[in-house]
C-alpha cells in the first residue's frame, strides 16, 4: 500500500458524507439536492475524472485480472445474499434485493474517487477501478443483476435498447477517449488538461456530499437482523472473495489490492434503484444500502489494514 496516512485520507472523505447528512437533518437539502448532485457526477465530473486518468495513466499492468477478481466475488455474493435472505425467511422479492446489493458495489461513486485518494497516479491503480467499475459494475448491473431481480421480481429482462443505453453513457464513452488520447497520444491544450483536472476533482467530494444528502435513516427500522446479515455479505465476503482470487490468479500491487478495495466497497446506489424497478424490494434494498454506506467507516479502514499486511 501507499505510504502516508490513508485512514485519515478516507476519514476526511467519509467527513464530508457527514456534512450532507447534517445539511439534510437541518432541512438545507434533501433527495432533489442529492440527485443534482448525482447527475453533475454521472455526465460531467466523473467523465472528466476518467479522460483525465486514463489519459496519463492508462489502465496499467493486469487490470483484467482485477476485472476477474472483482467478478468472482460479485457472483459468489449474489447467491450468498439470496442464500442469506431465504435462510431468514426473507419473501422472494427481498431475496432478490438482497442478491443484487450485496454482491454490486459502489466502484464508482466510491471506489475510483478512494482509489485515486489512496494511490494517486502511480501504477495504473486508478484506471484499473475505473475499468473494474465499466465492466464488473455497469454492464454486469444491466445484464447479470437485471436477470437476476427481474426473476425474482415481476419479471422483465435486458434488451438490446437497454445495453446500448449502457454503452452510450458518458462516463463509459469517456473510457474510449481516454484510452484513446493515451494510446496516441494526442496532445491538449493546457486549459483543456486545467479543465479537466478541476472538474475532475471535484468528484469525490460532490459524490460523498450527495450520499450524505440522500442517505435516509429511517428506512432501517424493523429489519436489522437481515439488514446486518446482507452487510456482512457485501462488506467482509465480498473483499474476502476478491482477495483470494486475487491471491489465486497471482496479481500483482496495486492491481490486487485494487480488486480487494472495489469489492469492499458499500452497496451500489444504482443498484438500489434497479431492484425497485424490476418489483424487488425496493425499501430494503435502499436500507441495505444506508447500512454499508455508513459501516463502510469502520470496514474500509480494516480492509486496509489487512491488505497492508498481508501484501506487503
């Protein structure tokens, strides 16, 4: 890992969540606030964020191998999250809640802007979140994780309209520019690169300020049992998983650990709304997702510790 201290890097991160929960508590912003936010980050910041590393940096060596990683312990937490679910006597819709949430992670409101906190630049650590997030996250939400709530749910399923609205996203069309400016290269103006770079800065405090502001606590009442449960699953196996396939498959530093550190991250905000759409339990799963976003505090700084150890 990184030298510095990275546990104050990630506080000061989690310290700004805990603005926006304080703003929405005070009633100076909300939801509506929250999904402002939400959209600068998804067409503006977080595009700019991905030109402006994959740029520099590419994706960097065995970044496929953390897409691997990542995927292993994807699939294994969606049916240890059923798995969980019906042992509880959950009802088939939060079963299939708790199969997409506890296995989809917040790579990338989360996980790249972290990753970046932690590593910088340095070994092609960032573009292999951001290429973790493209495919484990995003096109596996919109194919894997729509099966899955659209069978345990009403129904539905993934079309090819569906997939190229996935594709033509911005932050998945600034994957191929990125790349692109890198592998040519092509030079850029320096106010372009200025431009970038500040909007691209920006992003991880307006995607924690916006968590704040949309996280609501009383969607956690009454289901704390199974609410612990399916954050055990996505906050401790999930990183557990990645870690041995990682270990398994051999990757090297930083790639490993980012693959450790993307599954640990808390539940997909994306997530929470694609179970709601296709008739899972939509309460549930936004309270799974206020559980691992907040215990993310005490888990992440673990998950740390343990990769400093043992990859060391």
């Amino acid at each position: 890992m990184p030298s510095g201290d990275l546990i104050s890097q990630l506080l000061a991160l989690f310290a700004v969540l805990g603005v926006g929960v304080l703003l929405r508590a005070l009633g100076r912003g909300g939801q509506a606030d929250a999904a402002v936010l939400h959209r600068l980050v998804i067409d503006v910041t977080t595009p700019a964020l991905i030109v402006s590393v994959l740029r520099r940096s590419g994706l960097g060596h065995g970044a496929w191998g953390a897409v691997a990683a990542s995927s292993i312990a994807l699939f294994a937490c969606a049916l240890a999250g059923v798995a969980v679910a019906r042992a509880l006597g959950l009802p088939r819709a939060a079963q299939g809640a708790a199969g997409v949430v506890g296995s989809f992670s917040n790579t990338g409101f989360l996980g790249v802007p972290v990753v970046l906190a932690l590593y910088g630049h340095a070994g092609g650590a960032a573009g292999t979140a951001i290429l973790v997030d493209s495919i484990v996250t995003t096109l596996l939400l919109w194919t894997f994780g729509v099966a899955l709530v659209a069978r345990m749910g009403r129904g539905g399923g993934v079309d090819a309209r569906s997939l190229l609205t996935v594709l033509l996203q911005p932050n998945v069309l600034s994957i191929a520019v990125g790349l692109a400016l890198h592998a040519l290269p092509i030079p850029l103006p320096v106010w372009v690169e200025r431009a970038l770079d500040a909007l691209g800065s920006a992003t991880p405090t307006l995607v924690f300020l916006a968590l704040g502001l949309s996280l609501d606590l009383r969607s956690l009442r009454g289901r704390v049992r199974p609410l612990a449960a399916v954050a055990a699953v996505k906050l401790l196996l999930s990183p557990a998983v990645a870690l041995g396939a990682a270990l398994a498959l051999g990757l090297k530093r930083p790639v490993s650990e980012v693959a450790v550190l993307q599954s640990a991250m808390p539940t997909s905000m994306v997530s929470v709304i694609v179970a709601a759409r296709y008739g899972c339990d939509g309460e549930f799963a936004a309270a799974t997702a206020v559980v691992t976003t907040i215990a993310a505090l005490a888990t992440l700084p673990v998950v740390i510790e343990v990769l400093r150890r043992l990859l060391s």
